[in-house]
C-alpha cells in the first residue's frame, strides 16, 4: 500500500518542482516575463507541500529518495519540453537512482 501512495506523490512532486524551476528558467534565461517566474516560484511552493504527504515520516529518507526520483525525472522533463536527448550515460545514471529510490523508500525495515 505504501508505494502504492508514495510513488505517485513522488511523480506529483517532480512534476511541480522540475515544472517550476523550467518556468523560472524559461522567464528568466530565455526572457519570457515575470509571469513566467512567478508561476514557477508558485509551483516550487506547491512541490514542498506535495513532499509532506508522503506516507513516511522521515523529511531526511523522502528529501533523499526524492533526489533519485528528480534525476530521472529532469531527464525526462528536458526530452518531452527542450527535444533533449539523454545518452546512454545519462539513462544509465538515471536508472541507478531509480534503484537508490526503491531501496531508500522500499528495502523491509524491522521497523
């Protein structure tokens, strides 16, 4: 039931924090306005409010998963929005913090 909850959480997350960031990018670098930035500012705010409804209770585990899922995630944003295109490299990298990111949140714990 937990990665049930936590990973969708921690795609709402990504998709707030790495959309926030581009539109601050995007108006800033790329000189789209103020309208832009604030949007962006606005959806890093929701990101850090997505986080807290993760079903753990530990800020340090979900900050630290929530890295793994952010790498993969940014590549991901970068091919869909900018026709970035990973090499094997990046892909690489990227699947072995989605690997951190099920042993940090999903390794059994004798908790």
């Amino acid at each position: 039931m937990m990665i049930a909850r936590s990973v969708p959480l921690f795609v709402l997350a990504a998709l707030f924090e790495i959309g926030g960031a581009w539109l601050v990018w995007q108006g800033v670098r790329e000189h789209r306005g103020w309208i832009w930035i604030g949007t962006g500012v606005l959806a890093l705010g929701v990101y850090g409010f997505v986080a807290t409804l993760q079903p753990d209770a530990n800020f340090g585990r979900i900050l630290a998963a929530y890295g793994g899922v952010f790498v993969a995630g940014s590549l991901a944003w970068g091919m869909a929005m900018d026709g970035f295109r990973p090499d094997r490299w990046d892909v690489t990298g990227a699947l072995i913090c989605l690997a951190g990111v099920a042993v940090i949140m999903y390794a059994p714990r004798g908790n």
